[in-house]
C-alpha cells in the first residue's frame, strides 16, 4: 500500500483542522492504520490509531489528544482522516499516517508499520 498524507497548515490555537491519507490498494480495509507525528527536535509519537474491519475499526488515541482528536476511515474511498479540534500549541508537527496488518499488542510501536506516508506539516500559531 502506498500512502498520501494532505490537509496541514497554519491555523490558530484553538483552531480545527482535518487531515486526509489517500492510500493505494485493494485491500485496505485490511489494514491498521495510524496517525504519528514528529514535533521539531522531538522523536516521532503516536496520536492514533484505526483497526482494519476484523478489530471492527475500533479508533484508539494518545493520552494527550482524546476528546480533541477524532480519526475515522471511508474504506470506499481508500481514506483515513483526522479531525483536529482545539489545537494547541504542542499539536505543531509533522503528521505521518502510516498503514500495517498488525496484531494490537504491536500496533502502538511505529516500527511494527510497513507504509508510510510523507508527512504533512502542521503549525499551531499562538
């Protein structure tokens, strides 16, 4: 599967923002996929997760983005997205999404992900 990750930009403490990952393939339904970002000089964290149909596209998300953060899948559309609503400060990143067939002990560990897409950067402007 190949993946392209759209939707960054520069918006407003408090602001909202969706991103979108496009993926190639016939079976991405298949597929966990995930949503990471990279703040400057910082490792890479995830943010969140979505299982493929057999978890029953059940979303998972970081400690520091639950209530806020909203990821979802259209599989008609080969989509995953990620609503971003009161944005913060620390939310200033590059969001990578990422795609892999991965039993859920594994699916926290950026490792365990196959695919990857290019990043696009986020900026959150005080």
């Amino acid at each position: 599967v190949q993946l392209q990750a759209s939707g960054g930009g520069v918006v407003q403490v408090g602001d909202s923002l969706r991103l979108s990952c496009a993926a190639s393939g016939r079976t991405f339904r298949d597929y966990t996929m995930a949503w990471f970002r990279q703040p400057p000089g910082k490792e890479r964290q995830i943010v969140s997760i979505i299982r493929g149909s057999s978890g029953g596209n059940r979303p998972y998300y970081a400690d520091s983005v639950k209530g806020r953060f909203t990821i979802s899948r259209d599989n008609a559309k080969n989509t995953v997205y990620l609503q971003m609503n009161s944005l913060k400060p620390e939310g200033t990143a590059v969001y990578y999404c990422a795609a892999g067939k991965l039993i859920m002990s594994a699916m926290w560990q950026d490792q365990m992900y196959s695919a990857w897409g290019q990043g696009t950067l986020v900026t959150v402007s005080s």
